[in-house]
C-alpha cells in the first residue's frame, strides 16, 4: 500500500495547493474557489480509489505507544437541543439507537445493550479533511453486528447515520455504503482511549469508519437506516457537508 495513491496524499496535496485555505469547515465555505478546486474531481478520484486500492484491506493500527496526547474535538462539540441535554442529564439512561429502514427486525438498543454488544477496540488514525490528524483507542460494537441482528434487506445499498445535533435546524446526516458497513474495522464508538465517549467526542454513540476522512465519522448517533437510495436523503448527496460545501461523498483515504 505504500506505493498507492492514497487520498490522504491527494488531499494533502490540494491543500498545499489551496495556500492553507482549509483552516476550518467555516472557512471553506467561504472560499467556493477552493471547493471546487478539492472536490471537482470526486468521480475521477472515486474510480481511481476503486482500481487501485482493496476497500476491504484494513487500516494500520497502532500501540498504546503511538497514540496521540491530545484528540481534539471537532464540528459540533455539544448538540445543546433539549432532547440531547434531557439526556446528557440522565446520563443517557433514556438513549435509544434505532435501527430501521430496509430491515426484517427493526432495532431499538439502549446504551447499556449496545455496551454487553461484543465490542472490537482499535487504535486508528483519524484523518481530518482541515488538514489535522491523531491516533486514537475507539472501542465498541461492528456496525455489521447491528446489520446483521437486524436483517438487513438485499435491496439495501447504503447505511443512513441520522445525529442529535443540529444544522440549520435539521439533524446532521452522513450516510456510507455496504463495502464499508460491513468492514470489520466500521464499529459504532462508546469509549474513547479506554474511557467512556465524553460529549465533545461524540456522546453516548459515533461512528468509526476507519477508510474515510474524519468528516464521514457521524457523532451523536441516534438512527441508523438501510435504504436502497441517497436520492431522498437531504439534498442527494447522502451527506450534510456533502449537500452544502460539496465535500465528496466517498472519501476514501
């Protein structure tokens, strides 16, 4: 893998270009130019990722050793809704994940379900699209144990991450397909560095799907859906940045 275009180069290498213009989300959004430059090519660089590179290989991990002293929090770092606060306050005792959509056994799991859920610990490298990354411990359930204990369809093509926190007033969405689904290295996170998720990192749930850049890593997970079509999904795209700063959808890296 070493010898392969990575998207992590592709992307380092844009911004190198950009002249440091990816300092945030925030600013992003405020440079078009720099968008279009990062994201014009995501069909190309798709078809690029799928021909060189194995999507079910896994991603390096690392030792205790290597991980990084600090991760910092990033995007929303508290939902502040009341829905989110009233259970923040209850310690999530009220927390529900529901899993539905194009299944055979809807799911309705409590925190302390998901956490008896045989759980896969790992430490990754997390990648972030602004240029930044660290290593971490994450540990929690596959998300394919979900799937699966859910019978997902066979008309199902994509998995929808639905958030407690909001945007313009509408809860964030991030969606992934199949391949990375069920990849043994995509859980669903509650603990972060042998500790319980703390609410800037994503609490009571975030999703860890180790072959994409940090954006596709939903925090505050509250639905999770199998639906055969992006189309319905917010704008199209299967994703909020996706949507409304042209992020690509796929971003392999």
């Amino acid at each position: 893998m070493s010898t392969i275009i990575t998207r992590r180069s592709l992307v380092a290498g844009a911004a190198v270009g950009a002249g440091a213009l990816l300092a945030g989300c925030d600013k992003i959004i405020q440079h078009p130019e720099a968008r279009k430059i990062l994201f014009m090519g995501e069909e190309m660089q798709r078809g690029l990722q799928h021909a060189l590179t194995n999507r079910n290989a896994l991603v390096p991990e690392f030792s205790a050793a290597q991980m990084s002293p600090i991760f910092r929090s990033n995007g929303t770092r508290n939902p502040g809704t009341p829905a989110y606060t009233e259970m923040l306050v209850n310690n999530f005792a009220d927390y529900r994940l529901r899993v539905g959509g194009l299944v055979d056994r809807p799911l309705s799991l409590s925190l302390p379900q998901l956490r008896q859920m045989p759980a896969r610990a790992q430490i990754t490298r997390h990648d972030c699209v602004e240029g930044w990354s660290a290593i971490a411990k994450w540990q929690g359930p596959k998300l394919a144990t979900l799937l699966k204990a859910a019978g997902i369809r066979e008309t199902a093509r994509y998995i929808v991450f639905t958030c407690a926190d909001l945007y313009r007033g509408t809860p964030y969405y991030e969606s992934i397909d199949l391949i990375d689904a069920f990849h043994p290295q995509t859980i669903l996170a509650w603990a972060l560095n042998d500790q319980i998720l703390d609410v800037a990192h994503g609490a009571p749930v975030r999703l860890r799907v180790e072959r994409q850049l940090g954006y596709k890593h939903a925090k505050y997970i509250m639905a999770i859906d199998a639906v055969a079509s992006l189309a319905g999904i917010g704008k199209g795209k299967g994703g909020y940045w996706e949507d409304n700063v042209d992020y690509d959808w796929y971003a392999g890296i």
